[in-house]
C-alpha cells in the first residue's frame, strides 16, 4: 500500500505502512479521537493543552513499533502477525475514552475499558469488521490484549499496560511538550535501547537505570504539577457540577429549566443505557455545546455552574489536611447558603491521591513492577527499581494525598472561618 505519513511534534515522521492500520485510522471510532482531549480540562491552566487521543493514540502505536523492532533486532522471536496485532492494540488502546474522558465515566458510570472492548469486538462497529478481515480471531485477541487478559506472551501486554509501557512513554512527552513545561521529558532514545524480555516480561538493562529514573521522576512531577494542578481540578469540578445539575434537573422532571437538551446528550443525562451508536457520536463538542448554551438557562444554578466553566471563574481550592467531619461539613454547608449558594451543587472535596493519574508507587505497582536485570545469569539477577536507585526510594513508597475543598470564591472566606470555629 502507498505510504502515509502522520507529522508528528513529539516524534517527527509517523509512517504508515500497513494497511490495517491505515483502515483503523481512517474509521469513524477512531476519527473521533480527534475531538477528545488528552488532558480533558487542562487547557483551563495550560493555554496549550489542547492536544487529543487521536495524536496520542498514534505516538502509542509509533513507540509500539519501535520497541517491537529494537526487541528482534536483539534476538527477541516476534512473528510477523503478532507484531502486527499489538501495533494494532496499541493504537485502539484508549479508543473508548469519552467527553472530558474520567469525568465522564462519573457521570455515565461505565469504565472507557468496558467501551473499549465493545467497539474492538461488537459487529456493530467498523473496527471490529476491519480487524477481522485482517483476522478473524483479531478482535477478540487484540480486546484481551488491551484488557489484560490476553493469555500469549506476557511481555507484549506488558508494553500496553504496565509501569513501563508504551502508554506512559507517549504522554509523559507529549502532554510535557503541549502544556509547555519540561517536567515530564526523559531520554526516550536511552529507554528504549535498554528495553529488554527477560523471562517473558519486560525489564531494563543495567545500563538503563539512569533512563528508568529520569521517566519515574518525569511522572512524579507531571503528576504534582500537571495532573493534579489545582485550577485543573477546580474545572473539572465545575464541570462535573453542573452535569449533575442537568442530570438532576432532567431526572426530576425539570427539562424545561434546562433551555436547551443536546441530542447526543439526552440519554447519557436521562440515566438510560447507552448504544455502541450513540456513545460514538458523543465528543466534547457536545458537552461544550450544551454548556455554552446552558449559560442561558432558566435554572439559575445550572446557568451559574455553566457560565463559571465557560469563563472561567473557577472555584477556591481551601487546603485540607485530609477529608471534613461530619460537624465540619455541615458548617460548609451553612456558611454556603448563607451565602446564597445551593449546597449541594456548590461544594466538592477533591483527593488528589484518587484521581485517575498515579506516579509508580512501589506498594501499587502492581504485578508488572519496573526490573532492573542486573546479570543474566541462570536464572537471571533481576531487582526491583527501587531497590538499585536510591534516587527512587524517596517517591515510590506510599502515595502522597493533597485535598482540596472546592468552593465558590465568594464564600471563600465564610467557609473558611466556619471551618476554623467547628
């Protein structure tokens, strides 16, 4: 097939050669990502933070090939159709996400993995029909692949979902780059050539500590400065507030005070179950729509929350040195509506150490922690990272909490001093 070339500011030239790839690329399910934000409402505290799943998702699929060929290159048995396949994975593996990506699944309840497996595998969907005129056995394989559960060799689901997977390697630079810091940059070269299978997972050459310690404390740092920056969160519970204004509203048999009801919207506001179709038609631009539109409405909550978003006029973050007590809480409450505000919609504790993004922390590290092989002897001399890095020990033993008690900047102050008195 005629080469296509995708550029690329992370890694220059993305080049496209397979078809398959180019079929999955070009369907609808996968366009889509391109009105999906990366960082969903982080463009509020970085002017550049507009990127998408669409480019990320080909960064993925990009380092996925890269590895795979650096592993043959280096005696690694990988056939042809197997390589294939997890490129595949790689590019579909955040296929599901959906507006504003975690804080839609809050709304609608329902996990993206659970949507990814369903657009990878339903006869519904156009990629399942490309991925298994490829192969038939593909969508099912390439479905378990991306979920975990693939029973094949365990390195290659590795490099989709692990401590160091492709994922990871491609939106540390890539969100790093876009939001115009330099937390998140490592030598991805020096990675990558250190990048081994031992024992039919992945590990780390010797000469790769340095590499695995420049890419965990690039995360740490994106994830204290980036992820969890506070102005990010306060958006996001703006957002979430107000949805769960319309929600109410819509449920209660309040649809007029909304003004105005986005088609795509409807169900996914009304609790019912969504179809394969319509949570495909379902991008950001409905959910900025309806809130645009939203700051017109006759409820004057759901007009507030909206037009807060839209501008900007983001909530306070008061510092908490953990959760509130009951007492603490219901003096939030009363200093809220003192105030003139609604306290149910107009007040949210946020848990940085609950958010979906996590640096490697040693005790969550799962099944697939970071291996150092230091020998390859018989059986081979394999550590954990953390036990050759005393660079690492410091950041990778116990999550770190910070929370925040989001309120309106108005009562910013009343708030406070009814948290001082109870």
């Amino acid at each position: 097939m005629k080469e296509y070339i995708f550029r690329d500011p992370i890694h220059g030239n993305i080049a496209v050669n397979d078809e398959t790839i180019f079929r999955l690329i070009q369907s609808p399910e996968f366009q889509r990502l391109r009105r999906i934000r990366q960082l969903g409402t982080s463009f509020i505290s970085y002017p550049g933070a507009e990127h998408t799943r669409f480019a990320h998702s080909l960064g993925v699929y990009y380092l996925m090939d890269r590895v795979l060929r650096h592993l043959v290159e280096h005696g690694v048995e990988i056939d042809e159709d197997e390589r294939a396949m997890a490129c595949a994975a790689a590019l579909l593996h955040d296929i599901g996400h959906g507006p504003f990506s975690h804080l839609f699944e809050k709304v609608t309840g329902v996990r993206h993995e659970e949507w990814v497996a369903r657009i990878i595998t339903s006869p519904d969907s156009s990629v399942s029909h490309i991925l298994a005129d490829r192969n038939r056995a593909w969508p099912a394989r390439i479905a378990s692949f991306i979920s975990g559960s693939w029973e094949g060799r365990p390195f290659l689901k590795e490099l989709i979902a692990s401590q160091l997977d492709v994922d990871r390697m491609d939106y540390l630079l890539r969100d790093s780059r876009m939001c115009g810091v330099t937390y998140g940059q490592f030598d991805l070269e020096r990675l990558i050539q250190t990048i081994t299978v031992v024992e039919g997972h992945i590990a780390l050459t010797d000469k790769g500590i340095t590499s695995a310690e420049e890419f965990l404390l690039a995360r740490y740092f994106m994830y204290w400065n980036v992820y969890f920056h506070k102005a990010t969160r306060s958006s996001e519970v703006l957002l979430e507030l107000a949805l769960r204004r319309a929600i109410a509203l819509l449920r209660g048999g309040g649809r007029e005070a909304l003004g105005f009801l986005p088609p795509a919207l409807e169900p996914v506001l009304a609790g019912r179950e969504l179809t394969l179709a319509q949570y495909v038609a379902l991008d950001e631009t409905d959910v900025l729509y309806a809130i645009k539109r939203w700051t017109a409405a006759p409820d004057p909550v759901l007009a507030d929350l909206s037009g807060r978003f839209l501008h900007r006029r983001i909530f306070a973050g008061i510092r908490l040195e953990g959760g509130l007590t009951a007492g603490q809480e219901e003096a939030v409450r009363r200093a809220l509506r003192a105030a003139g505000f609604d306290p149910d919609y107009y007040y949210q504790i946020d848990r940085a150490a609950s958010a979906t993004y996590q640096y490697y922390v040693t005790r969550d590290a799962g099944p697939t922690p970071i291996k150092i092989l230091l020998s390859w002897t018989d059986p081979p001399q394999l550590r954990e990272v953390t036990e050759v890095s005393r660079v690492l020990r410091g950041i990778a033993t116990e999550p770190v909490s910070r929370s925040f008690l989001f309120v309106p900047r108005e009562a910013a102050e009343a708030v406070r001093e009814a948290l001082a008195k109870s």
